[in-house]
C-alpha cells in the first residue's frame, strides 16, 4: 500500500525537476561563485538565475534576495541585524508567542542582552490584537516581527495592517513568511513589508538554504555570519551553489503553479473537512475557518489522544504530526498553541494535517476512511480501560 504524506508544513518532498537541476552543480559544475575562471562563473551565473526566480516569485527586484541556510537563519538574521543596527535608535522589539522559535528564541537571547521584548496578544485562532499592537509600540521600537502564516494552525496575520501601522509608526517591519509562500500569493511588491523570510524545503526545493527577502532601502541589518563579502557583504560564507539552484527551480515551479496549486489544496482540504464533519463526532477544528493556509487543518477527536492516533496512522502509511512538540525526550504541548489558550488536555489531542500539490482525492477519502476506523477504534479500547 502507497504511503500518504500529510506533513508539508515540516517539509516537502524534491520536485523532480529541481534535484535534475542540482546534480551538474554536485559533479562538473562544482566552481566557486566567486572565482573569475569559466568554473567559477558557470556558477555564478546560475545563482544569479536562481536570484532572479526567487525574486518573481516574491514580485521582488533580485539585489533585494539574500541566500541563507533556511527559514531559521533568515529569521535570525532579521531579528539579530535589526537589533544590533538601530540599537542606538531603540531597544523595544514587538512580536507575539505563536512566532517560530528561530523567531522567538533569537528575541529571548536579546531579552538577556537587555532589548525589551514585548508580545502582541493573540486570539483563540492565533490572530494578533491590531489594536493591542498600536497601544505597545514606543519611541524605542525598532521592529515588529509578526509571521504570516502559522504552522500549526494554519491562520494568517492580517499583514497588510501591520505593515502599514509600522510604516505610520516609523518601525521596521519584519514577517515569516516560510509557511505561507507559495501556498498563497505572496507579492512583496503590494506590501508594506520590510524584510520577508522564506525557506526552500517548505516548497519542493532542497533543505539547508532559503532567503531573506530585504526591501530596498531599509536599513543596512548588521550581518549574522561575518566572512567574505559574498551576498554583497549581507551574508559570509561560500553560498551553497548546487541547494541555491534547486531553490530557484522550486520557486519557478511555485510561481507557474501557484493558482492551481492554491485551489488543488483548497478543494482537497474542504473535501477532508466535510469528510470528517460527515463521518466523525466529537471533533475540534483550530485556527481561524477562512482567514487560513489552503493546506493546513488542525483538529482533535474528544478522548483520543493526538500522539497515539499520530502512530496508529502512521502504522497505516499516513504521516501527520501532532500538536505537542517533542525535545529533549519529552513530550510538551506547544507554546503556540498554549498562547491561543487551547487547554493543555485540548493540544494533546491535536493532530495537524497538512496538504501538499501531489495529494489526491483518492487519498483524503482514504484517510477519512482510517480516521473513522481509528478514532472508534481508539474511543472503545479508553472506554474499555476506564
Ligand atoms: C513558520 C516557520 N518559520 C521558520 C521555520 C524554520 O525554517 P527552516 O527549517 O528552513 O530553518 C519553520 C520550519 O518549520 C517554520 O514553520
């Protein structure tokens, strides 16, 4: 029996298109992009390609794409170059808890060098305050870094009003955007956005490399890896040539296919719903209905445990992940979802679904058909233990 693969939001299988264009880069193409020869500029010409693919995808100009190592590099990048740049303007810096941890991990490291951090409240659906947000900037805010999709529950940022309550304020204005682009429009072009962070295995393309998208005119970040001059002296460090390559086949591909992909996911994730409404009681659905990811369906079934339907599927060939995190050996409900007040036995039923471009309806109907049996399943051998 084929396996389903309903996790996307932790990573993408390689399109086989953008591992096709990768491997000359592993063998004969192996040149240094920053060597004058014929090697190194075979290279360099194909990173500036795949610049360029990043960049339409974004509607962004080329210059304005830094090449990082992925999603937590960029957001670190954004967080850590803001803060040491305009430190002398100010030490307040504005984000909320359902952030990554690249994202809220880098703002506690400040917090111990003595910024002060703030979080904007959010709702049961992980939507921030806006008008909470207005009340806590200050004269020392120099950043906002709010992500636009969740990756948990899927629901996005209202990013647009954001970014212009940080243009009015004077404040720089940073989004993680990793979940979100290439699911849906993302065009840089018509938002007031600053800096953008997005990562390639999220989208079909190669892990180990993404980008920090850096408007034009913002203030020079202060580099995270100090080396070389590479990334025009953004970013040191000999660029990963073969996952660049890679990364802009993706972003190529994502920008072709981003309608249809976009309503593949929509109709796919509408017929799951309805599945499970129609054949399943007791169920709990997260995030916000419609202001959400095409892709992403958060949800728990009353007594049954998220961790032990998460293996039960996967015993049955279907990969979901569920709504604890696990470190260091033990099993935490996720902060996230803890700041969307979800009750902890509530997020220890949770199982996140998440859509790709290559599901099919076969496969959602299958899954409902699992989950029906399971969940039963599961509910009886409870019931017959208390
Ligand atoms: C919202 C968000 N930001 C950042 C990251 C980190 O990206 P990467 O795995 O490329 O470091 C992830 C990965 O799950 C994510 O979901």
């Amino acid at each position: 029996m084929n396996s389903i693969y309903l996790d996307h939001n932790a990573t993408t299988p390689v399109h086989p298109k953008v591992l096709e264009a990768m491997l000359p880069f592993y063998g004969d193409s192996f040149g240094n992009p920053s060597s004058s020869h014929s090697k190194g500029r075979e290279a360099r010409v194909k990173m500036d390609e795949a610049r360029e693919q990043v960049a339409a995808l974004l509607q962004a100009h080329p210059g304005e794409i830094v090449f990082t190592s992925g999603g937590t590099e960029s957001d670190n990048m954004a967080v850590y170059g803001v803060a040491q740049a305009l430190r002398g303007k100010g030490n307040h810096i504005l984000t909320c808890k359902t952030e990554h941890p690249a994202i809220l991990n880098a703002c506690a490291e400040l917090a111990r060098q003595g910024f002060e951090i703030d979080t904007v409240s959010v709702d049961r659906y992980g939507k921030i305050d806006l008008a909470h947000l207005q009340e806590v900037i200050t004269e020392k805010t120099i950043l906002i870094t709010i992500q636009h999709a969740n990756s948990e529950v899927g629901t996005l940022q209202p990013i647009q009003a954001i970014g212009e309550l940080a243009r009015e304020r004077g404040v720089l204005f940073h989004t993680d955007a990793v979940q979100s682009v290439a699911k849906i429009p993302v065009q840089v072009a018509d938002l007031p956005v600053d800096m953008l962070s997005l990562s390639s295995h999220k989208m079909y393309g190669p892990k180990g490399v993404g980008a920090l998208y850096i408007k034009k005119g913002c203030p020079a970040l202060v580099p995270l890896v100090a080396g070389g001059g590479q990334e025009k002296k953004r970013r040191g460090g000999t660029e990963n040539v073969p996952a660049i390559v890679g990364f802009g086949v993706a972003a190529d591909i994502a920008r072709v296919g981003l309608d249809d992909d976009s309503s593949h996911l929509k109709a796919l994730r509408k017929q799951l719903i309805a599945g499970i409404q129609d054949n399943l009681a007791g169920v709990e659905f997260f995030g916000h209905p419609d202001e959400c990811l095409p892709n992403t369906v958060s949800l728990g079934f009353e007594g049954v445990e998220g961790q032990t339907l998460m293996i039960r599927l996967d015993l049955e060939g279907i990969c979901v992940s569920t709504g604890t995190a696990c470190s260091s050996g033990s099993i935490s409900p996720s902060d996230g979802l803890r700041a969307m007040q979800v009750a902890a036995d509530k997020i220890n039923q949770i199982i996140r679904i998440s859509l790709g471009r290559n599901n099919t309806e076969q496969e959602i109907h299958r899954v409902v058909d699992c989950l029906k049996r399971l969940v039963g399943d599961i509910r009886q051998k409870v019931a017959v233990v208390s």
